[in-house]
C-alpha cells in the first residue's frame, strides 16, 4: 500500500475509497463535464436539427430527431468558407511558426546566458502580463497601420506572432534542464546554437506543444483584432467570416451553431494529433532535475 506524503492534509471525502467517496469524485466530473464539453455537445446538436424541430422549445432536447448536414451545406452555400479558413490558417501558421521560433530564442537566453540587464528584461516580460489586451489594441492598431501591414493577413498575426507568457514558459522549461549537462557540452567547444539545438530543444518538446496548440487556438478563434484590421472582404479569417451567418440567418441558430462547429474542426484535429506531447508539457519547468 501507498503511504501519503507526510506535508499532505488528506481529505476524508474525496481521498477515501468508500461509496461516499467514490460518489464525491464522479459527481465532481460531471459537473466539471456538464460545465466545459456541455455547451459543445449542444451546439453539435443544434447543428444536426432539422428546420422542422424546434430549438425554442421549452423542454430542451439534446439529441436531433430527424439529423441532417442540411445547416453545414447552407453555410457552404452562404459564404466562402474555405477560403476564409484559409486565411485563417495563413495566420495561425504566422502566429505559431513566430512564438516557435521567438519564444523559444528568448527563452534561452533569460535562462542561460548571462549578459546585462537580463532581469531587467524579464521585469518587463513580466509587467506586459499584467496589462489586458483591450489597453494596447489601439497602438497596435496605430503600429500596423503604419508599417503599411493593414488590412493584411501579415498584419493580423504580426503582435500575436512572439507572446511574453509564451516566452515565460519556455524559460521555465529551459530553466528545469540540468546545467550539468550544458557544462559538459561547452567543455567540448560546442557553441550556443549547437547547446539549444541538440541539448535543449530535444528535452523542451512538451512545452513547444503547449505553446503551438494555445498559439493555434488564440489565432484561429480571435474575433476582434482582425475585425478592426481587416476591411477586404476576400482577406477576412474564418471567425469574422462567419458572422455573416448572424445577419443572414438571425432567425436560424442551426445554421449558425454548424459555422461554429466548423470552426471547431481544426482545434479537435490539432489537439488530436498533439495531445501526447500536450500533457507531458504541462509538468515541463515545474521540477527541475
């Protein structure tokens, strides 16, 4: 049998293996379930129901009674919507290929090189943390602007392309290799390019799945700051896109709910294809070893 940990308070609810307990712990995973995935689950049905059901009713139905991709047609039909997606993916591929790179630079060196004013710059990472976006969207907007990038794709992923907390956790998880290691590589003459490249990034690729999925999905799902960028119609990303589907259809959720489940695919398939490396990023930097 396992023994707590000594500095560990058990709890006589949750930590006991009784009926009691066992009841505690999967009521606590249903509301969380019924709070995160819930409202996904009822979009997909929305978006299966037929125009002859009533999504108004007052005895909410989750399953469809007659499921049809009649909504996902009529949104193809109603705007380009691969297009859009493509532009959507153009600068989520900016966005993640940018803090990829940049994070990872900067990352490096907060955590191992030594040069002046290197806590003064990681003051100032952290202080950027603080400020909401809404406070420096208009000087970004200004920045864009005058670097000639409105009403561009370019221009959209430009201020997302190297994020602070991106480069925060990529320090941490550098932070937790152990200098051992690197010691021993620059004995041997190699180089700072050589000690990221074939020491470091092999032991931080968790972490890099980390940041590509959350870069991908604040990409992919922003709504306002390609709003304000973008003013061609053939350069709009699939979020902005889709709200055509609200003026259009105001009176039908369905179709609606499936441009939103759309936009979900791409999210769904990344994180699929990602999860392995996604879960074992997350415990990167929190221990070093």
């Amino acid at each position: 049998m396992t023994t707590p940990s000594p500095g560990r308070r058990r709890s006589p609810v949750f930590d006991a293996v009784t009926p009691l307990g066992l009841t505690a712990r999967y009521l606590t995973l249903l509301v969380i379930l019924a709070v995160t995935v819930g409202p996904m689950l009822w979009e997909l049905s929305t978006s299966l129901k037929s125009v002859f059901e009533d999504v108004y009713t007052a005895t909410p139905q989750l399953l469809p009674h007659r499921p049809t991709l009649d909504n996902y047609t009529q949104v193809a039909r109603t705007v380009p919507i691969t297009h859009f997606a493509l532009n959507s993916l153009i600068v989520a591929a900016l966005c993640v290929g940018g803090n990829l790179l940049g994070a990872t630079t900067a990352g490096y060196a907060l955590a191992r090189l030594r040069f002046c004013g290197r806590r003064l710059v990681l003051g100032l990472f952290l202080s950027t943390l603080i400020l909401p976006g809404e406070v420096t969207i208009i000087s970004q907007y200004q920045t864009v602007t005058r670097l000639g990038l409105g009403n561009s794709l370019v221009g959209v992923a430009l201020p997302a392309m190297i994020g602070a907390l991106n480069v925060l956790l990529m320090r941490n998880a550098f932070l937790a290799i152990p200098p051992e290691v690197e010691e021993a590589a620059v004995i041997d003459g190699a180089t700072v390019w050589q000690r990221l490249r074939h020491i470091a990034l092999p032991s931080v690729k968790g972490t890099l799945s980390v940041i590509a999925i959350l870069t991908f999905i604040g990409a992919w799902d922003d709504f306002l700051w390609p709003l304000l960028v973008l003013q061609s119609p053939d350069k709009l990303t699939l979020t902005v896109g889709l709200s055509y589907l609200q003026s259009v259809f105001a009176a039908d959720p369905r179709v609606i709910a499936a441009g939103a489940m759309i936009a979900l695919l791409p999210i769904l398939a990344l994180f699929t294809a990602l999860q392995r490396y996604f879960f074992r990023g997350v415990g990167e930097g929190a221990v070093k070893g």
